[in-house]
DNA sequence: GTCCAGGTCGCGC
DNA sequence: GCGCGACATGGA
C-alpha cells in the first residue's frame, strides 16, 4: 500500500465527481474511488485502486494506492507520481481557494474541489477529448472502451483489465481499426495523427510556454480545435481559457439567460473576473447544485 | 426519414 | 475574420 498524504482543504470525491472522466475506461468507479489499470515503463501491467481516508484536522487526506503485485521500489514511485499527476496533487489551488472564501456566494462549496481526475499522458486525454467531439457521452464511452480492450496491454493471464494502448500500438492498429472496431468515423485519422506526433504531446505536459503560445501547439493537431484545446488547457492546470461547448451553453442558458440560447461571449462575461481561475469557476459554479 | 450530440475543417465571401 | 455545409456514428 502506498500513502500519499495531502495537505487539505482537499476533497477527494468532490474532485473525483467534477467531470466524467472516471468513467472512462480504463478508469473504473470502485467503491470508495476509482481503479486504474496502469503500464509501468517496466512494461509490468498492474491495478491501483485508489482511495482516500481522512488524516487529522483542517481537511488533510491520505490518498490509498492500492496495487494488486509486488512492486519494486522504482515501480512503487513510479505509480506514486503517476496517481499524483492523476489527482493533480502537485496543484496549488490556495488562491482560488481564498478567492471563493472571500465571495461568499455559494462558491464555499468549491473549497478543497477543483483537482479534476486527468489521465496518466495528455495522450491518453487528447484522444478521449476528441472521442468527446461531435457524439454523445455514450458514444465517447464505447469508443474509448473499444480502443482500450482492442489495443491496451494486459496482465499475464488477465486479457480482461488493460492499460490504455501506447502510442505505439495505436500507430500500428491504423485508421482502420478505429474506423472499423472503434467505430471512430471520421476521427480515426486524427487519432493516428496524435499517436504520431505523441511525444510533442508529452513534451507539453510540464511546460512553462504561456498559455496562448501551448494553445498554438494544441491546436496545431489536426482534429483538435478550440473546445478540444481548452478542455486540454484545463486538463494541463491552465484554467484562464472556457471551453464552451453544448453543456456549458445549455448549463448558461438554464441558469443565467433564463431558457434563451446566450452567444458565446456572454457566457465567458459570466465568469470574468475570475482571470486565470475561470475554468474551475465555471465548472464549480454553485448553479450546478441547484 | 430527420435531427443532433460535451466540434472541426475547408471553403467561399 | 465569419458563415456554412460536410463529416461517421447511433439513438431519439
């Protein structure tokens, strides 16, 4: 077992829930968390059940990975910084945190949420953010499900738990896989395209580029355009772009325009003010509750 | 049959 | 720079 303790406010489910990427294969909801089919560099193939316990006072966690083999020690770090990168811990949310204090207006309740689950490889989530395009989620479900059962590697004697597939595999499978097993339609040329060009994508993961500069690079992908760059942004902890899609036009029209279809523009007013915080602004917003 | 879903692309103006 | 149709798929 391996203990990672966070510093709280942190709220473990709030932030498993905020979207549905849990749902995602190869994530699956467990009880208390999720589980995650991992392929460590060492090519081993394991699975973490992640989970969350409270530890002491002010909201501190500590987040449980739980792994179903024996680990080296290289190993265990390894799923240790991956299951971090996962939950984001490494992010300092405190001044968004303060900011939703000082408003008093239903934000309190964003306190210690906001870490949205993210895969182990922008990758892995540029191919589910273009899965998410122009479908519906239970489309975007069995298109990823089908790309991880036809192409994820497995534990030896386990063909039913994979990891999602490398880059490597899904340039091998060919357009022709995803248009005929994953059912991808026009999109399976876009995703052997970011296959090829994966390590670009790796390369964004931890980079200091200004954010309209990363934009550029995200956008340069074929089949990626700007809700796909922004919800990639966001996915990359740069929170100052709105990816304005048909939920947040439907979730804006309900809430604020009193049924009428707003333009784009007036759902970004909505949560100006909020500079590089206004993703989780929106996506924490407390009209979600009501 | 028609419309459209957590859009994107390429074209014409 | 903006408007518009096409694009695969499957469910309503």
């Amino acid at each position: 077992m391996i203990k990672i303790p966070v510093p709280g406010p942190y709220d473990f489910h709030g932030c498993l829930h905020g979207h549905g990427w849990m749902w995602l294969a190869p994530f699956t909801p467990i009880d208390d968390g999720f589980r995650r089919v991992l392929r460590l560099s060492s090519d081993k193939v394991v699975k973490a059940d992640v989970t969350a316990a409270p530890a002491g006072s002010d909201g501190d966690v500590v987040v449980h990975v739980d792994v179903d083999a024996a680990l080296s020690p290289e190993e265990a770090d390894e799923a240790a910084a991956r299951v971090r990168w996962m939950l984001r811990l490494d992010e300092d949310l405190s001044e968004f945190y303060r900011l939703c204090r000082e408003r008093a207006d239903g934000y309190e309740a964003a306190i210690g949420r906001g870490r949205l689950l993210r895969s182990p490889t922008l990758f892995e989530d540029a191919v589910k953010v273009l899965f998410t395009t122009n479908t519906t989620w239970a489309q975007t479900k069995q298109m990823v499900s089908r790309t991880v059962d036809g192409l994820g590697a497995h534990a030896p004697g386990d063909a039913q738990t994979r990891a999602f597939p490398t880059p490597e595999a899904v340039r091998a499978a060919g357009k022709r896989f995803f248009a005929e097993e994953v059912r991808a339609g026009y999109r399976a040329p876009a995703v052997i395209g970011l296959a090829e060009r994966a390590d670009e994508l790796a390369e964004l993961e931890d980079s200091d580029l200004p954010t309209p500069e990363l934009r550029k690079r995200l956008l340069s992908f074929k089949g990626l355009g700007p809700y796909s760059a922004a919800t990639l942004l966001m996915l990359l902890g740069r929170y100052d772009d709105l990816p304005v899609d048909s939920e947040a036009r439907a979730f804006a029209a309900r809430h604020y325009f009193d049924g009428e279809r707003p333009a784009d523009a007036d759902i970004h007013a909505l949560y100006e003010g909020w500079g590089r915080w206004t993703y989780l602004a929106y996506a924490l917003d407390p009209g979600w509750r009501a």
